[in-house]
C-alpha cells in the first residue's frame, strides 16, 4: 500500500525539478553554422526542411527569376556573410507578412511586396527576419514553450492535487499569455537588428516607422477587429513604430535613400495579380483605403482604380454603383487601364437598365482584348442588348 | 505552415485511430479488389523516400523532432527495407526527385495524389467513427492514382511503388512521471510515446492503390535496428509481392 504513494510522491518531485528547467542564453548564429546532429535545434531545423521541401513543390511559390533575384538581392546587400544560410520564398498570400524558419527559410508574403512603399520598407522587414534567424529565435522560443507548458502541467497537476478549481486551464493561460509576451519580446529585439543592418546598408532610416504608420491606418479603417493585445506575438504597432522613430532620429546623417523607383519599377508587373488577391479577402473598408492610397502615390494607377471600382461593384451597397462608374472613368483615362475595366464597367451599367452603355463597354472590352477567354459570352450579351 | 499543416493533420488521424487500436503492436491491411498476378522472377520496386520522424513528448505533452533519432530510424528502416525486398526477389530503385522541379511537374504531382489519396483512405477506411465510411467505399478498396503514373514506370523501369511512413515517439523521464503521477491520482491514462506507420504498394501500370497497410505499436522503437527492422517486417508483412 505504502509504495504507490512514495514513487508517486518521487515522481511529483522529479516533475518539478524537470520543469524548473533554466533556458541558457544562446549565442548568435554564425555565418555558415549549422547545429549539432544530437540538439534540440538540428530536430526543428529538420522538421523545417521538410516543411522546406513541401514549399519547393507549391503552387503558391512565385517563381519569376527576376523578381525572385531582386528579393535575394536585398536580403544580401542587408548581409552579405548571411547570403548563402537564407532562401527566399515569395509566397502569393494577400496578407501583410514575412517569417522566418530556423534553417534559414524565409517566407515574403505578396501582401506585404505590394503595400511596400519602397525598396527600404522590404529591406526593414527581410532586416527584421533576419535578426530572428541570426538571433536563433525559433530555437530560444520553442525551448520557453517546452518549459512553460512542462510548468503548466506539472503547476496544473500541483493545483488539482491541492484542490484549486480550474487550475489546469489557468495554468495554461498563464504560460500562454507568457509565451506570447516572450514572443513580443523577441520581435524587440528583431526590430533593433534588423534596424542596423538596414542602416548600414544606407536606406532611408525613416522608412521603417513609415511602414508601420500605413499599416496601422489601414488597420484602422478595416472591417476586421485586430487581435487582442495580451496574445498578439508582436510588439503593440504604436509603441513599435515610436522606438523606430527614435531610433531613426538618432541615427547619423550618412547620406540614405528609399529607391522607390527602382523597387516600383520592380514589382510592376506582378501588381495587377496581387491586387487581385487582395479584393479576395473581401475586406473592402482595408482595401479601400490601400488602393486610395495607392492611387495616391501614382505607380500603376489605371490598375489599381479599376480594382477600386471592383471593391464597390463586389460590396453592391447602396450607392456603390455610381462609385464603381466613377473609379472605372478615372482608370480608363489613365494609360494602363485593364480591358477587363471596360467588362466591369458594362455589367454595372447593365445593372443600372443603361443598355446602350453597357453594350459600348462590351465593344471596347473586345476592342482591347480580342483573344479574351470569355469572348463568345460577351459576344452573347452584345447579341441580348442590341 | 502548408506542409507543416497537412503533416500535423495527419498525424492528428493517425493517433485517434491509434487510440481505437489495443496495446503492443497491430496492423491492419486492405487489399486491392482486382490484384493482378505478380510477373514471374524478379520485381523492380521503386521505393520513395520513406517519410520518417522521430520525436520526443515533453512533460507538457508536446512531439519535439529529434534529428539524431531520425537519422538513425530512416538509417534502420532502410536497411531492413532491402532485406525485406531480397527476400521477396524484389529490386529496390530509389526515386531522386528532379532538382528544382516546378509544382506542375508530373512528379511532384503524382506524389501530392497519393499523400492526398492516402489520407482519404486513412480517413475512411481506418476510422471507427461510421459517420465517415463511405458509401461508395463501403465494402469494397478500389482506390487509384491513374495511369499517369506509367510516366514514372518508363523513367525509372519499376513494375511498383512503394510508400512507408513512420512516426515514432518517446517520452522522456518527466513525461514517464507524469503518466505515473497522473495515472495514480485519476485513473486516467495520458498518452506518452507510440509508433505509428503506414504503407502502400501501386501499380506502376494502372495507378492503382494494390495494398495499404497501418501499423500501431506501443512498443516499437525505430532507433534500435532489430526493433525497426521487426516494425518494418510488421508493416510489409502481408505485402502482395
């Protein structure tokens, strides 16, 4: 009867030692390092090769050669002697975000390439990646989940074992609510050494907060809640954006420079797809305001009104139709209107009873695009609305 | 996390029909309803990189990957993979993929048909839940890939292929003691460690899905080379070759 007890009782010590577990301090990462076959790190630096070769295979890859170049580019000119340890992958996601993997695989959203005002913007944020993985985060953040939630558990058990109420789920609360802070608490420090590279490699120190700024404005006039502040991994936008305002301040006036030129210039191709993208989340407030700004800043306009007319034929409130018109008129008069402008604009026409305008609309939209996919179906609605 | 995801989802499968399965170790297999005869003499089986990972669970129940453990598991099953396949007069080919192949290529593309058609046979025919057997599926395992898998019979002059799939995990002391501290207090058994697998042999000619097997183990352990050489036994044992 008696030996249950004890080994249970040596088992709730050996669970509490093994929980206590402290996390040692990591040095950063060299050029060229790789970990040690036996450590905890070579286990999620393999876990993300295979992750890594599932994204060879992918669809959602952007592939063009060029525009994969100039990211590799940037990422090297930030660090040079990091070159060979990271892999770009453009990933087609309409959000704004980037990641980094432990062995080097760094993931830019297309979402985030088209809101980038400039070339120093990108630079900021792959800047920022980079000091996760120079910095061995994903090794320090699983090694603070692993002791947090082996706490939990065993503070879980400890509370059931004395009697406290639900004091499994507030155990696991606390260590969740931890980890994120943890988490907050790295994307400081990614932000302070992604800032110096950024710096070194001469862009425009301002660029940085400027990108949180345009962030924060879309943010706002969005349609969707953000997430609550206690789990957001990544540091409040407000006080982010102030501490790189700092520390572009101090920065020296060594001469820098944004390149917005060279990087619109860039992605001006790809544009059209990821706008595209980016109506399909349906967040029309968001989108919005990013295509008013946009339009604004002057790269690509005629696209960008015709998805800004898109937004309003979509929504189909009240009003939205003459909104639609209006942004349709504006890209049409600008030189790189889609023909698919003079489609949209002859749906919406049609829907307001304005045959004879619709019918011109599906004329020049054949005018424009003679070989489109859809042409014996336009050439049917031609055909009903003479 | 696309692959990540899809991994994890799979594995999530695999443990609750694990659950359903009892201690020690146990297989169960499904055959092809029109299984063509073997060609006489020897076979030429085109093996593909067998998926393999090893794994620790904290005291907090977590899988963290262990790299040492994997290597030597893939190590072990390799080796026990060619005996297995000389006893049956059976060639092994190993797949290269192509370097750099693009997703549409027809490679990539015949693998992601069988992860997604082996994950539909997981789903529908090893689940306990009767809210999931199909039924157009009920009682018969006429799963196929299609011929386009003749492009990889041509290329790499293989009459089959093989698939293995291995998770193995381990608990570690902390996690033992839980089990124990747990198990005492409430009677309830909280999972540590398992191996699970799977396995399938297709036709290079038609496409279709001749064999599939699962195996469940309480006891396996891939990092010993005579624990994973059994595991692979029991997972080939009723291999149609």
């Amino acid at each position: 009867m008696s030996r249950a007890p004890t080994s249970v009782a040596a088992c709730a010590i050996l669970l509490i030692a093994s929980a206590c577990a402290s996390t040692a301090p990591v040095s950063d990462i060299q050029p060229g390092q790789r970990p040690a076959l036996e450590s905890d790190e070579a286990g999620f630096w393999m876990a993300f090769e295979e992750f890594e070769d599932d994204l060879r295979a992918s669809s959602l890859v952007v592939r063009d050669p060029a525009l994969n170049r100039y990211v590799t580019g940037v990422v090297c000119n930030l660090a040079a002697a990091y070159c060979q340890d990271i892999r770009v992958y453009l990933i087609r996601h309409p959000a704004f975000n980037a990641s980094m993997g432990p062995n080097g695989t760094m993931q830019v959203f297309t979402g985030l390439m088209l809101r980038a005002e400039n070339e120093a913007q990108l630079a900021y944020v792959l800047g920022h990646e980079m000091g996760h993985y120079i910095r061995r985060h994903t090794l320090t953040r699983m090694r603070d989940v692993r002791n947090k939630t082996d706490a939990a558990s065993v503070f879980g058990l400890a509370g059931a074992m004395v009697g406290v109420p639900m004091s499994g789920a507030i155990s696991s609360g606390i260590a969740y609510a931890s980890i994120s802070a943890f988490g907050r608490d790295q994307e400081r420090e990614a932000d302070a050494i992604g800032f110096q590279m950024f710096r070194k490699a001469g862009y425009d120190p301002t660029q940085a907060a400027r990108i949180w700024e345009l962030l924060t404005a879309e943010a706002e006039a969005g349609d969707w809640p953000s997430p609550p502040p206690l789990f957001a991994s990544h540091p409040p936008t407000l006080e982010r954006r102030e501490t790189l305002a700092g520390l572009a301040e101090e920065a020296s006036d060594a001469p820098s420079s944004a390149y917005e030129e060279r990087y619109q210039n860039t992605i001006l191709q790809f544009r059209f797809d990821w706008l595209r993208e980016d109506l399909r989340t349906r967040n029309f407030s968001g989108s919005e305001h990013l295509y008013d700004r946009l339009v604004e800043a002057g790269h690509g306009r005629g696209e960008t009104l015709f998805f800004k007319g898109e937004i309003y034929r979509l929504r189909d409130d009240e009003g939205d139709d003459e909104k639609a018109v209006e942004a349709y008129t504006l890209a049409i008069a600008e030189r790189d209107a889609p023909p698919e402008v003079f489609r949209s604009l002859a749906f919406v026409e049609w829907s307001r009873g304005r045959r004879a305008e619709a019918r011109q609309a599906f004329e020049r939209y054949l005018e424009f695009a003679p070989s489109a996919d859809d042409r014996l179906m336009i050439e049917f609605h031609i055909e009903e609305l003479s | 996390m696309l692959g990540t995801m899809r991994g994890a989802l799979r594995g999530v499968v695999l443990a609750s029909l694990a659950l359903g399965m009892a201690a020690c170790t146990q297989t169960k297999s499904f055959v092809h309803d029109q299984v063509p005869a073997r060609p006489d003499g020897s076979v030429e089986v085109l093996l593909l990189e067998p998926d393999i990972e090893l794994s620790e669970i904290s005291v907090g129940g977590i899988a963290f990957p262990k790299a040492d453990w994997t290597e030597r598991g893939r190590s072990n099953v390799n080796a026990a993979l060619v005996q297995i396949m000389e006893q049956k007069d059976a060639r092994l080919i190993y797949y290269e993929p192509p370097a750099d192949a693009p997703p549409e290529h027809p490679y990539n593309q015949i693998l992601k048909l069988h992860e997604a058609v082996g994950s539909e046979i997981l789903n529908h025919k090893y689940s306990n839940n009767s809210f999931l057997t199909l039924p157009t599926k009920k009682d018969k395992f006429d799963w196929t890939l299609g011929p386009e898998v003749q492009q990889l019979r041509e290329v790499y002059a293989a009459d089959y292929a093989l698939f293995v799939y291995f998770r193995d995990s381990f608990a570690t002391g902390g996690r033992v003691a839980m089990m124990v501290v747990v198990g005492a207090l409430t009677g309830v058994a909280i999972p540590g460690g398992f191996q699970v697998g799977y396995a399938s042999l297709v036709d290079l000619d038609s496409g279709d899905i001749l064999w599939f097997n699962v195996l469940f183990s309480e006891v396996g352990d891939l990092r010993d080379a005579g624990s994973a050489a059994e595991a692979t036994e029991d997972l080939l044992d009723q291999l149609p070759l």
